[in-house]
C-alpha cells in the first residue's frame, strides 16, 4: 500500500475520477474498471458499462486514474469530507 503525502489516508476528492478495483474479499469484483459517482462513509458507487455497483470500502483495494500505488478501501473508510480535510 502507497501513503499519500505522508499520511495514511488519501485526501483527494474521489467522485468523478476512474478507478480499477485490483484486490477484494469478493472475487467478482476483481477487474471492475468504472467512474465513481457517489462516496460515503462506507461505500464507493461506481458506474461501470452503464450500471451502477456499490462496493464496500473495507472489502476493495483500488488504482485510481493518474496516481501510482494502491488504495486499501479500510484508509478510505471515513466520510468523504473528513478525509479530504486530513
């Protein structure tokens, strides 16, 4: 897993930017390339070939688009606001 500026968190807004899901407790989900269109707390919405998945944040590892390294959906697990604020 990639720290991000230092800390164990990545505070950047997520909504909008493209991500692949690389590892998961669930194995169906592995590959899952979409836009994410809404956050909370828990779960990331993501809108892939024209369908929408809710995916648990503590069950996926993901890359985001234009970033190198891995997220652990369990760093992104806080609300939205609260993480972008550090």
């Amino acid at each position: 897993m990639k720290y991000f500026g230092g800390k164990k968190s990545y505070p950047h807004e997520l909504i909008g930017r493209m991500i692949k899901v690389v590892g998961s407790t669930n194995p169906g989900l592995v590959g899952l390339r979409g836009k994410i269109v809404d956050e909370t707390k828990m779960t990331l919405l993501v809108e892939s070939s024209g369908r929408q998945r809710r995916l648990l944040k503590t069950q996926i590892e993901i890359e985001v688009e234009d970033t190198t390294g891995k997220l652990s959906g369990k760093m992104l697990a806080k609300r939205p606001e609260e993480r972008v604020k550090g």
